[in-house]
C-alpha cells in the first residue's frame, strides 16, 4: 500500500460514524463506545456477520482512499484488529443490506436498531451500553424489535423483517 495516504484510526471512526449516523452529534458518544466494543457472536451462522464488519473496512479504504483491492489487508495492524468492533458489524450490516435489498440510506436503518435496542436512551451510560449489546450479541435482543427472532442468525431475522415491510 505505499503511495498512499496513510489513514487514521480518528479517520476510519469518523467515516464509520458519518455513514451509520449521518454525523448526528448525539450519536457521537454512542458510537465510541460501541466502537470498543468488539464483536462477539454466539450464533454460529452469526459468524457470517462478523464479516460485514471487515467488508467495511476494505469499503472505507477502497472507496475512501482509493485503494485498489488487492492492495487491501483486511487485517492491517495499524487500525484494523482482528476482531471487528460492534460499531463496525453494525455499520457493515447495515450498508450492505442497504445496498443489496432496501436501497435505504444507512443510517436509517442504524438509527432503527439503536432505537430497537433503546440505545438512544442511554447513551450516557457506557455500563447500559454494554449490558444491551451483550444482550443482543447474545441473542437476548433483536436489531428488528421482535424478540421472537432473536433465536435466529442476523440475516435470518432480516429476511423475517423485511418480509413485513
């Protein structure tokens, strides 16, 4: 990747905050802390989620910085851990169902979930926070406000969601 621009950290988390909220300062906090959060699924076809959030990532340094794909390691040490973060899988899912099927802004559809999860309520509180995304990570809670989808895998509970549109 030399000859490139060398991206920030601050950079990429503002790219992910501008694109899942539209950079509506009262997100701002939210999406810091969901940010170190990591990613944690306990579905196994959740796994496939996790994903989305490193597909967001080639999607900021592609699209972004003009980075070709191959150039691209998903993995780059520098700003990428290995484990995406909460804030990216939200983020990545929402921007490739959005892209893929709703032809939603992105920040519709995150603004949905952090109101699903009544995450807009309690952005003050990081203990709240991770408490509710433990929740849900762990199948407790669902993105789409139907708790019975909540035993399903991600996709699954969208394709249950969408077809209630």
């Amino acid at each position: 990747m030399s000859g490139k621009r060398r991206y920030t950290k601050r950079e990429y988390f503002e790219f992910l905050f501008n694109l899942g909220f539209d950079g509506a300062d009262k997100y701002r906090e939210l999406a810091k802390i969901l940010h170190n959060i990591d990613y944690i699924w306990f579905n196994r076809m959740d796994e496939n989620t996790m994903y989305n959030g490193i597909e967001i990532r080639k999607y900021y340094l592609s699209d972004e910085l003009g980075y070709m794909p191959d150039e691209i390691d998903e993995y780059d040490e520098y700003i990428f851990p290995s484990t995406p973060s909460v804030l990216e899988v939200l983020v990545g899912f929402s921007n490739r169902l959005c892209r893929d099927v709703l032809n939603w802004k992105v920040s519709k559809l995150m603004k949905m979930f952090i109101s699903n999860l009544e995450l807009d309520r309690r952005v003050t509180d990081d203990h709240c926070v991770y408490e509710i995304v433990d929740m849900w990570m762990y199948g407790e809670l669902s993105l789409f406000g139907d708790v019975s989808t909540t035993s399903t895998d991600l996709w699954s509970q969208a394709a249950i969601w969408m077809q209630n549109l």
